[in-house]
C-alpha cells in the first residue's frame, strides 16, 4: 500500500504526471492511472490515510451498481439484488474495498469490459455502442495495470466465439472507432513515457514486471496448480459452500440449456483461472475479476 500512495504523493509535490517516482526515483511497477486518482484524492482532501483509501472505495462501489446493472440486464432483479449482496460482503471484495492497491479499480475496468462485450455479442438494445464501451474499458484495464487488460478480456471473446463458431461476429466487434478510442485512451501515456525513458521504460515495465513475472516465480513456494482453488474459497468466505455448489449447479445447467450467458460466464472463469496458473508469479488478487 505504502508505494502507492508515497507515489501518488509524489506525484502531487513534483507536478510530474506522467513519470511514477518513489523516493524521488523513477519506477515502472505499474501503469500511471491510479497513482492519477489517489493524487486527485489527495489533491482535494489532503495527505491522509483516508484520502489514500477513497479511490478502492468509491471504485469498489461502482463495481457493486455494474453487477447489478449487468445481471438485471440478463437476468432478474432478484437475481441481481442476491449477486451485488452476496459479492459486497464477501471477504476479498471487502478487503479490496480497503486497499490501497490497483486490484479494485482494474477489477472493475475488466468486469466493464467483458459485460459491455457480452451485451453487444447478444445484440442487447440492438446497437454497437456496447463493443465501443469495451475498447474503452480494455483501454482503462491497460492504463491501470498493464497488457493484461486487454490481453485477458480478449482471451475471453475469442474463447466464447470459437465455441459457438460465430465468426462473422469478429468483423462486428471490429470496429475503427473503437480501436481509435483505445488508442486514445491507453497509448498516450506509453509514448510518453517511451520518450521520457526509453528503453530503460520497455525493459523494466515489459520486462521485468510483465514478462519475468510470468516466466519466473517471485514466491516459489506459492507455484503451485492448486494456489487459485484455495484462494477462491477463502476469497468468497462466508459464501465459500454456496459459491461452489452455485457453480456445480452451472455445470449442470449448461449440459441441459446450452444458456449463452451460461456459456460466457464459465470461460470467463476458465480463462483468467487457467492463465493464472499457468504463470509463475502467484498473487492472491490475481483471480479477483472472476
């Protein structure tokens, strides 16, 4: 927590927006956005404990109204009223909710991202503004923390459109407004700092904190294939029982009704679940989008 926040506050006091610095050194850990928002905390309410914690709150809000939003769109309103309590009150949100870390924030940007997919492959209202909210939602993924908010949500499309075979979907989804937006909305910042920096940026940001993270485990003893199994039950304490028996009950749906929503939310669950593992880097917050 702490090298967020000294960042965002270091940000305010140098007026540097677009290179991170902690101790006055420049560092490449993460993407710019949320050292932006916790110096726009800080910028209104001053330095404290609590200027640094508003962001993960007020993000951790939104995410609770896009769940709700999202399965009252799909589903029922009772349905969406049990998801937003049961997701508020288990034990990873709440302490996400608290932390001074990108997880809430980026969590809430990839969820955004693969609803706004879902609704436009379903042609929900019938319009392709909901394909342009997911290039924009990737795009504030990547400016938080990186590839992975693109590469991930686009992982999970291309999983639910080669198991329906619905290839004339990929030329709807691509759209030159959308890739426009992305590019406007995630690049700026890559080019800056390229410019600032160099290959110093590519090789310490790519590199290290992208690259060697996947390839050689931080904490070998956490590499692991069951690391994810128990996080996710301890993560959803006190739902942990209701959790996996919801989820036999969806494998059981899907052999009976093949539910496109059914279909999208399992490889939602199967691919970041599977790429994770696959990494050598292990972090409880990882699988926190699923």
């Amino acid at each position: 927590e702490s090298n967020y926040a000294l960042t965002a506050k270091e940000m305010v006091l140098t007026a540097d927006r677009v290179s991170p610095r902690i101790y006055g050194n420049v560092w490449f850990d993460k993407p710019v956005f949320f050292y932006w928002l916790t110096a726009i905390a800080f910028q209104i309410f001053g330095f404290s404990e609590w200027a640094a914690r508003l962001m993960p709150a007020l993000f951790a809000s939104a995410g609770l109204v896009l769940l709700y939003w999202f399965t009252i769109k799909t589903t029922t309103r009772r349905t969406a009223l049990l998801a937003m309590v049961i997701m508020g009150t288990s034990f990873e949100y709440i302490l996400l909710a608290k932390l001074v870390i990108t997880d809430m924030v980026f969590f809430v940007f990839n969820c955004a991202a693969l609803g706004f997919f879902y609704l436009g492959y379903v042609k929900m209202d019938g319009t392709k503004r909901w394909y342009l909210a997911a290039y924009v939602s990737m795009a504030l993924a990547v400016l938080t923390k990186g590839p992975i908010g693109a590469l991930l949500p686009g992982l999970v499309m291309m999983l639910v459109i080669m198991l329906q075979r619905n290839w004339t979907e990929l030329k709807a989804m691509f759209l030159p407004t959308g890739v426009l937006l992305f590019a406007i909305v995630a690049l700026p910042w890559y080019a800056a700092m390229y410019t600032l920096h160099g290959t110093e940026f590519i090789n310490n940001f790519f590199g290290v904190h992208n690259y060697l993270r996947a390839t050689v485990s931080e904490h070998p003893k956490d590499n692991v294939s069951y690391y994810y199994l128990g996080v996710f039950v301890l993560s959803m304490l006190p739902w942990s029982a209701l959790a996996i028996k919801a989820l036999i009950q969806g494998c059981k749906d899907l052999r009976s009704q093949k539910s496109p929503l059914l279909v999208f939310l399992f490889l939602w669950i199967a691919a970041y679940f599977g790429f994770y593992s696959l990494m050598a880097t292990k972090y409880l917050t990882y699988t926190f989008p699923i």
